[in-house]
C-alpha cells in the first residue's frame, strides 16, 4: 500500500467522524418546555352604572276609616304595568363572596281600581316611580353572579276616586303621596365580557298601610281642595327586571 492510498484512506475516515460529531450536536439540543395555559378568571369588583326595565303590580287594600268602627274593608286591587330606569352600585369580591351597595330609581306606570264595597264608586290607584337603596352579598361562579338583596324602598303613589252613574269616569276626590318601606330581593348576572354583564332580578317591596285623606276635586260636593274622606290603604310591590351593567376598572385577572 502506498502513501497516497494511506492518505486517501485517512481524509476518508476524518471525515466520517466529523459527520458523526455534528450528527451528535444536533440530537443534543435542550428541551424547552411549553409555556403554562392561562385561566381568565372575571373579578366583580368595582363601579358600575346600568339600566333595567321590565314589570311590576302592587297590591293595594283600600279601608274606609271615618264613620266607621272598625275601619271597613272597601276591596282590593292590583295596579300592573311596564317599569324601567337604572342603577349605580360598587361591588367588592373577595374569594369567591361578592358584595354590594345599590340605588336604582325607576320611572313605573302601575295602575288598577276596584269598585268600592261602601261607595259604588271606583278606587284608583297609580305608582308613577319607585326607588331601592339596597345592600347585596353573593358568590360567584367565575362570570356567573347569584346574589340576594336587602333595603330600603319608596314609591310615589296616587290615588283617586271615580264617579259612577252621572258622574261616570269623573275623578271627584284624590291624594298622591312619598310612602318609605323594605325590600327584600334576588339575582341572577352573568358577565359577558370584560367590563359588560346582563342579569335578571326579581324584588319584593313591604310598603305597609297608612291613613292617607282624600282631597275633592269639585266635580261634586263638597267644594275643590277640601276634605273628602280618609282611606287606610295596604300597598305590597313586587318587581321582576331585566338589567344590563358597564363596570369601571376591575380587569379580568390571569391565573396560572
């Protein structure tokens, strides 16, 4: 064997082994591992404003005080109608417990009338608007929210009397009023996006019984703006409402 094979024989093997080396290299890269999914988790907390609508009636007892001892029952009624308003409110979320404070001020048009057991006349009675002053706990499922309710109430109430016979559709006497009392209700949110949820509620309002006087009108004695008679008048709410919330601030939180 002469040199130049030895030689040829030695280029040949170098280069086999380099192969190999760089082969080696490349099965040694590091493995990276893949990076952590990300859970959004939706955060309650914050302001917020919105607006609801939806329906209402109110149950109202009229009682005949004057003359009579006991007072006598004249009837009952419901006053139905649409309602629809809005609601500012500030939430804190702590765990999974959620709590709140809530005014919410609606426009309402509840009206009804039941024809009196002592008159033969018509009772009437209309609630134009309500308010709630509420505090509120509940627990969410991420960006489900059940909650219940608890406060105060008002609603601005009036009330008429309506003729029969000649006087038939007439109003000859009535009284409007600010009555306070509680309420108690439930909830239910879900948040849509980041700062946007919608909900459904439902609240019960204990408005009590008070002895309001009746002013008449003049269509028939006696003379307009005098005393007309005092009805004890029962009045219970309840309220079922669509609403839709925009939150300030409060981002959805990322969890590993």
């Amino acid at each position: 064997m002469n040199w130049k094979m030895i030689s040829a024989l030695g280029a040949i093997s170098l280069a086999a082994v380099a192969t190999q080396a760089n082969a080696a290299d490349l099965a040694a890269r590091p493995y990276t591992k893949a990076p952590p999914m990300i859970a959004a988790v939706y955060n309650w907390s914050g302001f917020y404003i919105g607006a609801n609508g939806g329906y209402g009636t109110s149950h109202k007892c009229w009682d005949q005080t004057v003359g009579f001892s006991p007072a006598t029952a004249e009837g009952c009624h419901d006053a139905t109608g649409a309602v629809a308003g809005g609601q500012i409110g500030y939430r804190w979320q702590s765990n999974a417990f959620v709590f709140g404070l809530e005014a919410q001020g609606d426009w309402a048009d509840l009206s009804g009338r039941n024809t009196s057991t002592v008159f033969g006349v018509a009772n009437r009675t209309r609630v134009d608007a309500f308010g709630l002053f509420t505090g509120q706990v509940g627990y969410a499922w991420n960006n489900v929210l059940l909650y219940a309710k608890g406060g105060a109430a008002v609603t601005r109430d009036r009330y008429a009397g309506i003729g029969t016979g000649g006087l038939a559709g007439a109003e000859f006497d009535g009284a409007k009023e600010t009555r306070w009392g509680g309420t108690v209700g439930v909830g239910f949110e879900y948040g849509f996006a980041q700062n946007w949820s919608v909900g459904l509620e439902y609240d019960h309002l204990f408005m009590g019984r008070h002895d309001v006087n009746l002013l008449a009108t003049g269509l028939a004695a006696p003379a307009a703006g005098t005393f007309s008679r005092t009805e004890r008048i029962g009045q219970d709410v309840d309220l079922i409402t669509a609403r839709i919330n925009y939150r300030f601030g409060g981002p959805i939180i990322a969890k590993y």
